[in-house]
DNA sequence: CCGATGAAACACTGG
DNA sequence: GTTTCATCGG
C-alpha cells in the first residue's frame, strides 16, 4: 500500500484513521470512492482484516461492483467472503439467511411498486374503502414512510380519523404481504432491524462478524437503515461512514441528512475528517456551484478548492430556448457541433432533467439528428407490460402464493379465467385458509378429486388446466436450469404467438422478452432466486450501458455519484427546477437546492443551463419563468449563449426585454426575479376571506396574502389538502368570490 | 369472457 | 402526449 503517497493529508488521515466511529464529510469531487477503495485495501492488507469480516454498503450495484473491482485491483487479489451492496440487497441476503425467525418462507419475493399498489388497492377493497377519498398512492406513501421509520401497525400514531383509516390499512396490507410470502423494498430494512432488534443471538452473530462496516452516501440513509447500521455495528463500533448533506436528494424517501448530526450524538468519540479539495471540476464551476448551495442554512460551511491543473475553466452558458423543442434542438445541435469540430467525444456529454417525462422530446431530437444516446432508467425495459408478465410467471413459479403476480398472469395469454372466475377462486382460497396458487396446483393435480373442484363449480376446468400448467412448471424449477425453464414457460403459454403479431412492435415485445432471457441466462449457475432479487433490486444506474461511447440522458437524481466532462442541465424553469410540488415547503425548496448542486457538480469542464421560454404540459404550451436559482449564480460566472436570440421569431423581443431588463446584470445583486409576461405585481390580489379555486387542489378559503420578491404569496385553506402555500404566478388560481 | 373503442385522467424524484 | 378505465357488441 505505498500508493497511500498519492492521497492527500486529509485523504490519507481518513484511510488510516483508528478504530472506532469515523466521520468523513466529503464534498463533490473529492475522492470519497478512492477514500472507501484505499480504506477497505487498508484494512485488509496493513491491518491484516480477514475480509469476510467487512461489510460496505453502497448506494448502487453499479457502484458496489465498481468498488469491488477497484479494491481487488489494488491489492491483486479476490475480495472472497467481504459483504458488500446495497442496504436493500444486503438486507434480503440477511433475511433469506435467517428466514426461520420470520412470517416467510425462503422464497419469498420482493415486490415492486406496481405490486404495492396493487396491493394496498386490494387491501382498501377489503375494508371497503373508497379509492377516491384514500388515494392508493398517498396512502402507500404514508404506509412507506412509517416502516422508513420503524413504526410498525400497531404504533401507527392515530392523531386523525384518517390516520386511524391508515393505520387499519397497514394492517390489512402487511397481512396480504405476508400471505403472499412477500416483502416490499421497506419490509427488507424493517425486517432487518426487527430481526437484529429481537433476536440478541442474530444480533451478536452478525456484529461480532462484522468488525469493520463502511457506509456510502450516508446523508441517504433513513432511520431504518441508520438503526440497522448502529445494531450491526454495536459489537466492534468499528463504524466509518461517508457524506455530505449537500447531496441529500432523497428525503422524499425517507432518507434524512439529519443521521449525520445523529451519529456525532450517538458517537461522541468519532473522529471527523472534511474532504475539500476538489479534483473533478474547474473553480468556476464549483463558485457556481458553492453560489447555489450556500443559500441553504443548517449546513456545515465548506470551502471546495480546484486543482491547479483544471485551472479557472469556462464560464457556464445559458441558453433560452423558444419551447421545449428548441431545448432538445440546442442540446443535440451543441453536442454535434462540438464534436465534428473534435472539441469533445461523444460519451462526453450528460444532459440532466428533473422529471422523467422531459426525457421524451430529448430523445426524439437525438434520433431525428440520428445520434446514438443512452438512458439512464430502469423503466425503459423492466416496465415492459410483456417483460413484467414473464417477470411475473418466474415470481409465481418460485413463489406460488405470490397474489400479485398470479392477479397479473392467470388471465394472459387469455384462458377464459375472467373476473368471476377469479372472485370465485378468491373466495375459495378465504374460505379454506390457503392461497389460491397453492389451490390452482392442486386442483391441476388432483382434477375432480379435490374438495375444491365442487366447490368452484363451472369455474374449475380451466383453473385446473392453468394450475396443472404452473404445478409442472412449480416441479421443473429445482431440475431443470433457469433458462430452459424460461423457455419451457414461453412454449407452453405459445408466448411468442400472442405477442408478436408481425407489426414492427410485436415485434419489438418479442425482443423484450428475448432479452430477458438473456439475462436470464447471465444467472444459470446463481438460479432462480438470485435472479429474481436483483430484478427487484436493479437501480437505474444499474442499467447504464457500460462501454458505450454516447451522450446520456438522466435524471438529477439518477445523477448522483456521476462525473461528466459537459453537462446539460436543462428545464431550469420555476416550477420544474424547483418543482412545483416543493415550493410551499421549505425543506422541500432545500431540497431542490441541493439537487441543482448535484447536477451543477456532475461536471468536470463545462455547464450548459438551459431552459425554455414555453413547454408543453399535457399537450398544450404554458409559458415558464426562468428558474429562481438562476439568479444565486454570479453573473461574472455565466455567459449567454446568442444562438436563441437570432432565431427570429415573436418572442425574440419578448424574451430580450425580460432578460435584458430584468435579469442581466442582476445576478446574485438585486433579487429579482424575470417577469416575461406581466409587470412586478405590488398590490396583493388575493385577501383574506376570499374564495379561490386551484387546478389541482380544489377549491379553499384565502388566509393570508403577502408581496414577495415582486410576487404575491398567498396562504389558502383548501377543502381537500388542508393548508398549502403557494405563488399566485404560478399556482394559477381562480377567484371564486 | 374478449377485444375494440373512446373518454378521462394524467406525470416529481426510485430501491 | 400517454396510459388507464369504462362501456359495448360479438
């Protein structure tokens, strides 16, 4: 480990730093991945750590591997025995290792998000419950967040009515789980930390092994898995974690900065190290950057240094475009541009978004320009309806009790199984206690001779003839490979046949299929189970294609962790970046914040902000305001690229005037803000008392009404979501009375 | 029970 | 612009 003369004194102090509990804070760009690599190479090889005495956590697959690989290169030799993933897939290792002390057996599976839904639909139907007053979604969204926080049914704060409606249906949803001998991605870390919680024995097995854990992008982490980790390392304490609250992007999944004050309370005696140099990025994309995030409070105060060699870089160009159109135009314009002039490569280029949905017009303009790109998103492939219902057929296969994937298959290709059947067959498995996979097989087994054949009536032929199809299959899956099985499948339900019609796109579901089976093959020797966890578990970083030399498309936070010489950051519009769902909460607003950092930080030479004067939204165009975090970079920092204003068209003038007159030359100065289409408002429309209708939230009663940087902030009761605040610009409100 | 048709709702981020 | 749901005739 000589190389250790390559890291710098803080680097160094970090991978060398004694037992015991380790902060590091480490800013962007700072060589935390080296940081982790030359920690864990230093554990094995200077202080003589078996490895399977190590466990690192990582937020991706993606990088687990990278990782591995890294420290393997190293030291030149294997990592056999280290334990090292994702909080959620180390979890499921955890659990399918010590299923005897859960309500599962060893097949369990992991549903997705289609399935939870499906799921809490199923449970809200069985108490009755009115899907228009309890949204699936808001009440998952609730259930979710409990488990994030370990509060299981039975402690569900009741404060409301509706949160007595809630908690009833956590009930109800936790026991369909367990009935279908199936986990949600929350269950793996509740789970988890019940089973190390309950069971001291597990417990001490698990810490005393693990005398040296390692925690990646710790800022992400929810209480779920910081409890996890506190448990897991409560033997040795020999706990080193890696952050930075500047990039915690994810509190809307229970991820909470807030863990890294926690750990300095929990461990008084940690030791803190502050990574500061930079060696990814030019000064002044940092400024920009460091101009942006530090109007975040209750933050550490850093100080990001470039190397001398990436000097003082470019300024960052600001491109406005017409609509949305003109957005994609510029990007792909730019990229061919600089790269026919050999200014830059291909697999040079990211371009950034913040919701998935803007991904569409970008990728039309790219195949219109025929230049080759690659998308970040799992979506694209594993959201396949043909790929999920092969997915599905697998899950029930392992697991027969899977409600969710037989509700998905029973019926496709079409067997004549339709919705009476199926309520029969439901009823069926209530009444006698078993799951109505497990009655399918025997009645495929057993035909007339089984007690359920009567009592099914004419339903019964054909769900024996399916559950004699799934009973063979159920019988093949320990003898024969996983791929003949897949094929085996495919023939039997003559998939290809109802798929693939002959038009260009029956086609292209029967390549879906194909490739998965492909993958399919990738895990022949790991089987079944392997293969059907990390389908569950695939980020979408995972589905990046390695060795392609493209432009790539993702989104803000799909950007974490990544580099890229030229970065596009586009819909830098008020409402997208920072989104509208986020601007009448604070920590929400913190949040976008920090989420523009990350992008902005992403980049190595050059940024491109872009944003356009118009968008599309469900089909018709709304005018925008440039994004309000535009202006918290110094104007010394940006330039504007003249492209768009050349473009002679109608808004030209417009567009000119609201830049020219209220933004140019005001940057981080003045806080105003560009106003295309109407003078600064100083005279509140709204007044307490009032009636107003919003688009979305219905109708509500005016409380409070205030000027704010030339806007007016109106705070409104509405009948359906209680207290919002919002910008009367943008929230689009109609005076009722 | 099945497939076609059109209306209606609809999309923030993701393991 | 895309997906999902409701309805209808076969």
């Amino acid at each position: 480990m000589d190389s250790l003369e390559h890291l710098n004194p803080q680097q160094r102090a970090a991978v060398t730093a004694s037992a015991g509990p380790v902060l590091v804070l480490a800013g962007p760009g700072s060589g935390k991945t080296r940081v982790l690599t030359f920690r864990i190479g230093y554990l094995l090889s200077q202080l003589g750590v078996a490895p399977h005495h190590i466990l690192a956590v990582t937020f991706t697959n993606k990088a687990a591997r990278e990782m591995q690989s890294r420290v393997e290169k190293l030291l030149g030799h294997s990592l056999q025995g280290m334990w090292l993933g994702t909080f959620h897939a180390i979890c499921a290792r955890i659990l399918r290792r010590e299923q005897q002390y859960l309500p599962l057996d060893a097949n369990f599976v992991i549903f997705d998000e289609d399935d939870q839904q499906a799921l809490i639909k199923r449970a809200l139907r069985d108490l009755n419950l009115d899907e228009k007053l309890y949204r699936p979604t808001s009440v998952h969204a609730a259930i979710s967040n409990a488990k994030n926080n370990l509060i299981l049914p039975e402690d569900y704060p009741t404060a409301t009515y509706r949160d007595e409606v809630v908690a009833r249906v956590y009930k109800r949803y936790q026991e369909l789980l367990v009935s279908s001998n199936a986990v949600d991605f929350d269950d793996l870390l509740l789970y988890a930390w019940k089973l190390l919680n309950e069971f001291s024995t597990v417990r001490e097995q698990y810490a005393r092994r693990f005398e040296h854990i390692l925690v990646d992008e710790f800022q992400d982490t929810n209480l779920a898995q910081y409890e996890l980790v506190k448990l897991l390392a409560s033997y040795h304490r020999n706990l080193f974690v890696v952050g930075d609250e500047d990039q915690s992007i994810y509190r809307w999944r229970g991820a909470d900065y807030r863990n890294v004050l926690r750990f300095e309370e929990d461990f008084p005696d940690r030791q803190k190290i502050l990574l500061e140099q930079n060696y990814r990025s030019t000064q002044r994309v940092l400024d920009a950057a460091q101009a942006v995030i530090n109007r975040n409070r209750n933050r550490t105060p850093k100080r990001l240094k470039s190397t001398p060699e990436h000097g003082e870089g470019e300024k960052l160009v600001l491109y406005e475009a017409v609509d949305d159109y003109g957005e994609a135009a510029f990007v792909v314009d730019t990229i061919q541009q600089l790269v026919a002039g050999g200014k830059a490569r291909p697999g040079d280029f990211a371009i950034m978004y913040r919701t998935n949905a803007q991904s569409r017009l970008l990728e039309e303009a790219f195949l219109r320009a025929g230049v080759p790109y690659r998308l970040v998103g799992a979506m694209r492939f594993y959201g396949r309806r043909e790929v999920k219902d092969m997915i599905a057929y697998l899950r029930l296969v392992q697991n027969p009790a899977d409600e969710a994937s037989l509700g998905r298959v029973i019926n496709v290709p079409p067997r004549g199984i339709g919705d009476k059947s199926q309520l029969a067959l439901q009823m069926e498995a209530q009444r006698t206690g078993r799951s109505a996979g497990l009655i399918l097989m025997e009645l495929g087994r057993e035909g007339k001779d089984s007690p359920h054949w009567q009592a099914l009536g004419r339903n019964a032929s054909l769900l024996a003839d399916f559950g004699s199809l799934l009973g063979e299959w159920h019988r093949l899956k320990d003898e024969i490979s996983l791929p003949s099985l897949f094929q085996r499948i495919l023939n039997d339900l003559a998939y290809r046949e109802y798929i693939d019609d002959n038009t260009e796109e029956g086609q292209s579901r029967w390549e879906n299929v194909q490739e998965l089976l492909r993958i399919a093959y990738e895990y022949e020797e790991k089987g079944l189970t392997a293969f059907l966890e990390n389908l569950a578990l695939v980020s979408d970083q995972d589905t990046l294609p390695e060795n392609v030399e493209a432009p790539t498309l993702l989104t803000l936070h799909a950007a974490k962790g990544l580099e890229f010489p030229i970065v596009f950051i586009t819909g830098l519009d008020d409402g997208l970046i920072p989104h509208n769902r986020s601007l009448d909460d604070p920590e929400a607003m913190a949040e976008e914040r920090r989420l523009f950092y990350v992008g902005l930080t992403r980049a190595k030479k050059r940024v491109y902000l872009v944003r356009a004067a118009q968008r599309s939204t469900y089909g018709s165009f709304q005018d925008s305001i440039p994004s309000r975090f535009l202006k918290d970079i110094p104007a010394d920092l940006i330039q504007q690229d003249g492209r768009g204003r050349r473009m002679g068209r109608s808004w030209q003038s417009e567009s000119r005037r609201s830049w020219d007159d209220n933004y140019a030359g005001t940057w981080g100065s003045r806080p105003e803000r560009a106003k295309p289409s109407h003078a600064p408002i100083l005279q509140p429309r709204f007044k307490p008392g009032m009636r107003v209708k919003h688009p979305s939230w219905g109708e509500g009663l005016v409380v409070d009404s205030r000027i704010q940087d030339e806007d007016e902030t109106v705070d409104i009761f509405f009948d359906s979501v209680g207290f919002k605040r919002v910008i009367a610009s943008i929230a689009n409100l109609e005076i009722l009375s």
